[in-house]
C-alpha cells in the first residue's frame, strides 16, 4: 500500500514538473500567446458588430447570445497548440531526453496537457473580459463566470487527447494543425455558436443537435444565465469523457513506442 502511495506521488509531482515545464516555455516564449490574445479578441468584436443587428436586432442582444459560443470556440482552437507544441518537441528529440529519465514515463505528455490549461484560462478570461467591455452580463455573476471556465478547461482537457494522438502519429507540426482543423473546422462551424439552428434545414439540425460544441454551448449559455441543468451539464461532457478514454491509453500507447 505503501509503495502503490509512493508511485501516486510521484507520478503527480513527476506532471506538475512538465506542466511548469510548459507554463516556462510562455514565459521564455510569449509570442506564443499571440493567437491566444488577437484571435479571441477578433472573433468577439467582429462577429458581434458585423452580423449582430442582421442576425439579432443589435448588437447587445447578439453579444450576449454569441459570447457563450465564442468561449467554446477560443479553447477549442487553442487545444490545437497542444498537439503541435509536442509534435514539435518530438521532432527536435526534446523527447527522446524525456524518456531517458528515472520519471514516470506518461509525466511528459500529461504535463504538457496539464500546463495548457493555463493557457486555455488565459484565453477564456481574455472573452470575458472583452465582452464585459462591451456590454455582456452573466445573470449568474462572477460565480457562473468561474464555473463556466471551470467548465470549459474540463472539455478542452478532454477533447484535446485528439491533437495530442494526431502529434504522435503525424511527421510535421505543419501536418498537426492541418488535420486538426479539418476536425474543429465542421465541429465549430456547423454548431449552435453564431446562430440558432432553428432556421436551419432540418437535416443539419439533426447534426448540430448532437455536436459536442452544440452541446457545451448550450451549457456554457445556461451556466452564465443561471438556468443550467445537471442533464446538460452531464451531455456536455460526455463527449470529452469519451474521447479521453478512447484517446488517451492510445496515445500513451503510441509514446511508447515512439522513436
């Protein structure tokens, strides 16, 4: 028992050493937080005075109908970094010098993923904090505003296995993020984030229902207007917990094996 305990804490203080690794790596490179910052910043004022009196009447009304949407989009792009992050560490045998180590063997690849929830917060408070600028309230407060980045980093964690397997199985960083967005691209898109699929046809309807974004939106929306259920919350994260559990022995699998 005792020793089973010891293997526990290591293997935790073994990631939260490659998760510091990863925060050190934004310090030392803070350009990294440039898609991070512009993007988030571009998509929340743009679509909302572009398209918001067309699509909502105003501006206001659609600012509060699209910020939810657009948190859900901002992590999703940002859980792509992950996977080219690491492919581009693997590629420069940064690795390979990992898996020389007395450490737990899955610390690199958990770390990793564990520091870019940093990033994803960042992202997340960068939304908030623009569209609270702009006129956005969550009836819920600052307390549904935490819950809904506690929320979003729990989905972004999960769904990002995907990126973090395609590193491990793709040659080139540039590969990475081709392929990621070929799967964000549909996901995020053809969802509930920018407008409401009830004037869809009814055979896209079908598909947005049951999309993972539609189905975090939804409760990210319900979480920040105080009305969120316990149902949509469950839904909303079915998908990450299926991807991890499906992805994640995969892509420790495919660690090990890496040369």
């Amino acid at each position: 028992m005792r020793r089973s305990g010891e293997v526990r804490a290591r293997a935790v203080a073994n990631s939260l050493t490659f998760a510091w690794r990863t925060l050190l790596k934004i310090k030392h490179m803070p350009e990294q937080l440039f898609d991070v910052v512009v993007t988030p910043i571009m998509f929340t004022v743009v679509f909302t005075y572009l398209f918001g009196g067309a699509l909502a009447g105003s501006t206001d009304a659609y600012l509060q109908f699209l910020l939810p949407g657009i948190l859900v989009q901002t992590v999703m792009f940002t859980a792509v970094y992950t996977g080219f992050t690491l492919n581009g560490d693997l590629g420069k045998g940064v690795y390979d010098r990992f898996r020389s180590l007395p450490i737990w063997k899955s610390a690199p690849i958990l770390g990793a993923m564990l520091g870019d929830v940093i990033r994803f917060s960042i992202s997340s408070l960068i939304v908030v904090a623009i569209g609270l600028i702009m006129g956005y309230r969550a009836a819920s407060g600052a307390v549904g505003i935490a819950a809904s980045l506690v929320l979003l980093n729990v989905f972004a964690f999960g769904i990002g296995w995907i990126f973090v397997t395609l590193a491990l199985v793709v040659r080139t960083p540039s590969t990475v993020m081709t392929l990621s967005w070929l799967v964000l691209m549909p996901l995020t898109f053809v969802s509930n984030i920018y407008v409401d699929p009830a004037t869809m046809p009814g055979w896209l309807q079908a598909f947005v229902a049951i999309n993972p974004v539609t189905l975090i939106v939804s409760a990210i929306r319900g979480v920040l207007a105080g009305e969120v259920t316990a149902g949509a919350v469950g839904l909303a994260l079915l998908a990450p917990a299926c991807v991890t559990a499906l992805f994640a022995p995969a892509t420790m699998w495919l660690y090990g094996r890496k040369r």
